[in-house]
C-alpha cells in the first residue's frame, strides 16, 4: 500500500518541478487538482488495481454527482420531493444512471483479473436484502460514499492543511526540518513514517481546525470545559499545542474518524496518505501564498475552499 502512495506522491513531485522550471524557479500553483489526482489514483489503484481513463471518467461523474446532490433548493422537505422531475433530480438520475453503467463494465473488466474491491460491491448488491433499494441504488450510493470518504475528504485535507502551511511559515520550518532529519535523503518507509510525530501533530491540527463536514463549528469563542478531563480552547490559533487530541484528556473529545463501532475504517490510511504527501512535498519545496489566493470556505457535501488553493512554489 505504502508503495501505491509513494508512486502518487513522486508523480505529483514530477508534474510540480516541470510547472516550476517552465516559470524560471518559481510558480503559481493551484494545488486543488494535483492533490485530488493524488488520492484519485491512490482510491483507484486500491479498488481497481490501476489508474487509467474509465476510472478517470467514474471519478469525474462521482464528483458531479455529490455537487448536484448537495444543491440546495428552496422547496427541499416537501412531501416525496426527491420524486419530482426537476432539472436538478433529472440531472441527478441521469448521472446516477452513468456511473451504474461505468461500474457495470469495470466489473465485467475486472472478473478476469482477480477479486476486486468493486466486484465485492456488485456481488453483495445481487446477493442481500436490498428492502427498497434497487441494485443500481445500493451500487451507485456505495460508490459515491466511498468516493466521499477515501477520496474527496483526504484531498480537500490536505488541501487546506497546505493552505494553512503556507500561512504559517514558522510551523513549514519546522515541520519540514523533522522530515530532513528523519528522512535524510532516503526513501520513505513505514518505520520512518512513524518517527514524523511534527508532521502527525501538524496533520491532527488541521483535522481540528477545518472539519470536512460542513456546518460543525471549528472555533469557541470562549474557552469551554466539558466534563473534569476536556477543555475546548478559545479561538482558531494554528499550533498543535492546542489539540483536544492528548494521552491526559478524554479520548472523545478529538474523533475527526469517528468514534467506537462508527470509526472510518480507512483511518490509517488516510493519515499515511497525508504524511506522505506532506513529506514528500516538505522535503522538495517552499511554498508560500500567493497574492491571488481568495478565502471562501464553501459549505457544500464537504467544506472546500471556493475557488482553490493557490501558492507560490520553489524547490528548496
């Protein structure tokens, strides 16, 4: 697995020193793409085995689809209203249609080469109580879920979390010094992962401070205690020191993965993705904000920010 994110991380390295020499040592990046490529093709490699055009084009459809879906409209709530034929509904219908034709041939693609991931998802939707739900329903929504999860969520992430980087240099320094001390011009590994305790503090910070999921309150405008052991510190300020997430405070008062029965299965590698890229990126670059960079967190299916992440970037 950690071998699939390596491969991701130095197509990313690649494609960013190619902008960069082109722009004579420093360039303007919008980094929104290239990350969400970088957990696409780590998504793909995973359900799949491989990264290539249909699997391009299911993303894309998966994407559109979360967008209409989370289109809000001013007579949402009215009785049966997911069943009337409107412009929105149609469209919605109309991609749900493609994406259960797309997973239809991949199926078919993929029963010669091994059990798949994709193939579980087809044969658990012909072989189980479905109650209401149509097979096309059970596979369409599984797929769009997953593609929320292990996809979107770690992207939009590390987007912001190389946002927030940018803005605070001081913490880049830092985070970036840990990497170079540990990684020391060699290949990443597991065990080198483990030692990146910045990097994992850094990552948990920006878990904190912007949560995926729209309409959760990142900041307290008063410090709060919950229950003896929880304090919820004022304000927004960028620094692990001020994570809910410690060995002395409550292990429920930081579950950006969910908690219990309901913790995200995908935990681990979602934070080894993360480190990845962050390692990998710290070791090779500066980055700094660019002047261009407008501040619109959209609250849609996930908080994103409006109109992308851009930096100024040069090789260190």
């Amino acid at each position: 697995m950690l071998s699939t994110v390596l491969e991701s991380g130095n197509t990313l390295i690649k494609s960013w020193e190619k902008l960069i020499e082109a722009e004579g040592g420093i360039a303007e990046i919008r980094v929104d793409d290239y990350v969400k490529t970088f957990t696409s093709c780590i998504f793909s490699n995973v359900m799949f085995g491989r990264y290539e055009a249909a699997e391009k084009v299911l993303f894309s459809k998966c994407r559109d689809l979360m967008e209409v879906s989370g289109s809000p409209t001013v007579i949402d709530g009215r009785p049966f209203y997911r069943f009337y034929p409107t412009k929105t509904h149609r469209q919605q219908w109309r991609l749900e249609k493609e994406i259960y034709g797309i997973i239809q041939e991949m199926e078919m693609k993929c029963r010669s080469e091994g059990e798949s991931i994709i193939q579980t998802l087809v044969y658990g939707s012909k072989h189980r109580e479905l109650g209401t739900s149509t097979p096309q329903q059970i596979i369409v929504d599984n797929c769009k879920e997953l593609c929320i999860v292990a996809m979107e969520v770690p992207g939009i992430t590390a987007i912001w979390g190389l946002m927030l980087l940018a803005l605070h240099p001081d913490w880049q320094a830092r985070a970036r010094s840990k990497v170079l001390e540990i990684c020391g011009g060699q290949i990443l590994d597991a065990e080198k992962l483990g030692k990146m305790k910045v990097l994992k503090m850094t990552i948990q910070e920006i878990l904190r401070l912007y949560s995926r999921v729209g309409f959760i309150a990142g900041e307290a405008l008063a410090d709060v205690q919950i229950w003896k052991k929880v304090c919820v510190p004022k304000g927004v300020k960028f620094g692990y020191g001020q994570q809910l997430c410690t060995e002395t405070r409550s292990s429920g008062a930081y579950t950006p993965f969910g908690l219990g029965p309901r913790t995200c299965p995908g935990m681990n590698l979602g934070m080894m993705e993360l480190k990845v890229m962050f390692a990998i990126l710290l070791a090779k670059f500066f980055f700094s904000l660019s002047p261009n960079y407008q501040h619109v967190p959209k609250f849609d299916v996930l908080v994103e920010p409006k109109y992308g992440v851009k930096l100024l970037v040069r090789k260190v």
